[in-house]
C-alpha cells in the first residue's frame, strides 16, 4: 500500500497543489453567493461564476507566469478545462461524502503546523499563521475549511488510485476513466450562458 501511495504521490501533489491555489483565491472571503450566477451544478452543489472566473484568471495569471510565451497556446480552451477541474473537484467532494472520507481535526492541525510558509527556522510560529492569513484577508476558520475541503480531496483522490489494478493503464488515463464512470451517474448542469 505505502508503495502505490509513493508512486502516485506526483498526482497527488499536483492535485493538492491546483486544489490549494484554486481555493485560495476563489474560494473563500466574503462572497455572496446568493447573489452569483451558477456556472455549473454538481450533485446539487453550485458552482458559482464568481468562483469560476476568479479560477480561470488565476489559472490564467499562472500560464503566463509559468509557460511565458507558450501560454497563449496552453490558454486555448481554457474556460472549459477550469470548468472541468471545478466540477472533478465537486465530483471528488460528492465522493467523499458518499463514502464519509473527511479531514480529520490532527490531518488539519498537522498540515498548518507542517506549512514552511508558517514557521521560522523550521518551528511553527502562531503570530506569523496570523499575519499571513490577515494579510490574504483569510479568517482562521476559513483558512482551515479550505484545508479541510483540500486534505478531503486528497485522501479520496489516494482512494480511488489504490483501485487501480492494471499496469497497462497510465494513472491519468484511469483517474480520468473513473471520474467519467462516476459524472455519467450523478446529476451535472452545465450554464454556458455564464461562460460567455
């Protein structure tokens, strides 16, 4: 089990990682939401524009930032792959709650605790966890929801890659394969109306 954990830890990191910066900067702060169009729904879950758009300028900031003068290139049909990371994120959460996988309390505390951006000289340093998270205009509890809703995330994404069993199959091509088995058995709206 530890060996299959290590070998598709890649993905995993990259999942936790897109995950964090997506959550980080659309996800949290004081949005009403009432007041948004939905992009998409999920299994009953609202994927809201405001989410969706402050999600692809990121994404978008990234590229440019990352990819340099290839990113125009990398940005083509780049509304449709945010949209389909928003919903395989909704899609993993369903999962989750379907099969009660969820933080723990000590994953959440390790995980902040662990974080080199909150430590000087190696130790965790609560006035510095403070200020970066006020600086970002973060509560504490919306900081650590969203460490919740990512470690969730993470563990189900670990679950479902410890059921692949076929070595002729690449991990993505199988993450990918299972996550359409599961969408084509749960209810998804799309409004493309808010894409425009």
């Amino acid at each position: 089990m530890i060996k299959t954990l290590r070998k598709n830890a890649k993905y995993f990191y990259f999942l936790f990682f897109l995950v964090i910066i997506t959550f980080v900067f659309w996800g949290v702060g004081t949005v009403d939401k009432q007041h948004s169009s939905v992009v998409a729904e999920v299994a009953g879950q609202k994927i809201t524009s405001e989410r969706f758009w402050r999600s692809y300028e990121e994404t978008r900031r990234l590229y440019r930032e990352v990819f340099k003068e290839k990113a125009a290139k990398m940005e083509e049909n780049l509304k449709e792959k945010v949209l389909e990371d928003l919903i395989n994120e909704e899609v993993l959460l369903y999962l989750a709650k379907k099969y009660a996988v969820e933080a723990t309390e000590r994953e959440i505390q390790d995980a902040i605790i662990n974080d080199p951006r909150f430590q000087r000289n190696g130790i965790f340093q609560k006035d510095i966890y403070f200020q970066i998270l006020r600086l970002n205009r973060i509560t504490p509890e919306q900081y650590e929801a969203s460490l919740k809703r990512d470690i969730t995330i993470g563990k189900i994404f670990q679950i479902i890659m410890l059921a692949k069993d076929r070595a002729d199959i690449s991990d993505e091509a199988f993450f990918k394969s299972f996550l359409k088995a599961v969408k084509s058995n749960i209810p998804i709206k799309i409004n493309k109306e808010a894409l425009s």
